[in-house]
C-alpha cells in the first residue's frame, strides 16, 4: 500500500493568517517531502526530512515552517503568506532518503491565500 | 546540468488511439533514474514506472509501454488503446546520484481522450 494522505483538501487563508497542512504516511518510510506546484507547471522541491531531520531546504522563505514531529508525520505550518504563494502542496515520501528510493505523493493541498 | 525536456506541450486523441510522449534527458551521471508520474485534474502524482540508468529494458505493463534509449537520452511512454481516464498530466522525472533526493521534472504533458 503507498498511500499518503494530506489534509485538507482545500484552504483558503488571509494574509495574516496561520495555518498548517497536514501529510502522513504508515509505509514505514523515513523521507518526507514538501513541495509546491502552481498551475500548468512542474513540482518544485521546498524541503526534505531524513529520519526525521531536515536535510534540505531549497531557499524557502521563512513564511513557511517544516516540522517533522515523528516519521509518520510532516507538517508545514503557514504564517503571512502572500497571493502568490497560492498552489497545489504536495507531500510526498520514499522508503530512505537515497536518490534510489521512489517518492509517493500524496493528493495535495489546494491553497488559495487571499 | 540536469535537464529534463517534454516538448509535446499537449495532445488529444481520440479514444482507442494509440498515443507516445515524448521525454528528452540530460546529464553527465552515469547513474541515474528515470520516472513518469500521471497527475489527473484531481491533483494528486501517481507514480507509473522507474527504471535505472544500467536496464534499459523496454517495459509493458497492461497499455501502458517505456521505450528507454541511453544512445539519444530518450525514456518514451506509450500508451495503447488510449481511454477517456488517461486524460491527464504526465511528468517525466530525473534524479541522479549527485542530486540527493531532488527529483528534476519535465514540463509535463497534457494528454486530452476524447469520446
């Protein structure tokens, strides 16, 4: 089963809001993943957890904040967000953290910051 | 530099038709993988194949083919009898050993089946 779930479906947030999204897997899996994609573009890489540490953060503005409070679960907490960070949220996680392991993505959290 | 190219921006079919995309690679690994992932409108990727840069292998599974070709960096999908639930994104992915876990995404494209 590779299943990775993410709550919630949809959000919609002010700008001086705070929020957090949600991604859980129970495949016994140890890197978890954050990324964002906007309309008809690809996935873009924003962070990484390895055994539950952050291993990369691709220059993210700080209005987003990873946490990894177990290895079955990731969140991104959201904090004055801009229009622009509206986007698909996708979570994802491989078995290990090596570059031979497939990523599973979950179903995405649809974001609308107003 | 690592690069991955779909030109077909989007195709339509018409359904039973038999429909290739296109995935053009580019990197000075010598180990690497090579992923497709479908993304219907619902949103959520979903993983279809893998395959490494040592087996290239063609592979069949139901409809769905991958042509891979080292020689012109190519790791071609088919898909066979095409049906209206194909209609999707599809996103050919590249990672490598010095990428860590960063995957590099093509563009994507958009297949439309219709009736």
């Amino acid at each position: 089963d590779t299943e990775v779930t993410q709550t919630p479906k949809h959000l919609v947030m002010g700008m001086t809001n705070k929020k957090s999204l949600k991604c859980e897997q129970h495949m016994g899996h140890r890197a978890m993943y954050w990324y964002k994609q906007k309309a008809k573009k690809p996935p873009e890489l924003m962070f990484v957890y390895s055994y539950e540490k952050l291993s990369i953060n691709e220059s993210v503005p700080s209005r987003f904040s990873p946490e990894c409070p177990n290895s079955s679960l990731l969140n991104l907490h959201l904090h004055a967000l801009q229009p622009e960070d509206s986007a698909l949220y996708l979570c994802a996680s491989s078995q290990g953290p090596s570059f031979t392991d497939t990523q599973y993505f979950g179903p995405g959290t649809r974001l609308t910051v107003l | 530099a690592q690069k991955v190219t779909q030109a077909q921006t989007e195709i339509s079919v018409v359904e039973k038709e038999d429909v290739t995309l296109d995935c053009v690679y580019e990197t000075r690994d010598t180990t690497y993988y090579l992923f497709w992932y479908k993304q219907p409108p619902s949103g959520e990727l979903v993983f279809l194949i893998r395959r490494n840069s040592f087996d290239e292998q063609n592979e069949i599974s139901g409809r769905y083919s991958w042509n891979f070709q080292k020689s012109t960096s190519s790791f071609n999908f088919t898909i066979t009898a095409s049906q209206v639930v194909d209609s999707a994104v599809y996103f050919c992915a590249l990672i490598f050993t010095g990428g860590g876990n960063k995957l590099t995404f093509g563009t994507g494209t958009q297949l439309k089946v219709e009736l």
